[in-house]
C-alpha cells in the first residue's frame, strides 16, 4: 500500500513531489498566481493536510492543494 502509518517512503516521496509539482504548474493558470516559494509551500501544506485527512487519490490531493488558494477558491465558486 502506498500510504500506512509508518512514514514517507520513497515511493510516497515520489508521489507528493508530483502531486506538489503539478499544483505548482497549475497554479498560475487556475489560480493566476506565481508558484514561488511561499505559494509552494503553501501548496505543500495543503497536500500533507490531504493526507493526513485521508485522501489517496492524486487529483483529489492536487484539488485540495490549489483550493488552499484564495483565487482558486473564488474561481471554483463563481
């Protein structure tokens, strides 16, 4: 199982970095801000929050990442 109670395997690793590297790619386009550091951090906040909630699924953890983004959020809902 990719995700247990044991910690960040290299495999898990790998994965977050995706999830993190594709909100911070999609970030500038649906939310109209820079992935610089401070937003990227934010991003990855958001994605370790995710997990500890119990998403797996890697969209839904993208999703969850980009909605800790006050634009995303206003876009989503208008």
């Amino acid at each position: 199982m990719l995700f247990h109670e044991e910690g960040f395997d290299p495999e898990k690793i790998a994965f977050l970095e995706d999830c993190l590297d594709t909100a911070c790619g999609l970030a500038p386009k649906l939310a109209n801000v820079e992935c610089n550091g401070e937003v990227r951090k934010k991003l990855a906040l958001a994605i370790l929050e995710g997990v500890a909630r119990g998403m797996r699924a890697r969209d839904e953890l993208i999703d969850f990442a980009l909605r800790s983004l006050p634009p995303y959020r206003l876009k989503r809902a208008g």
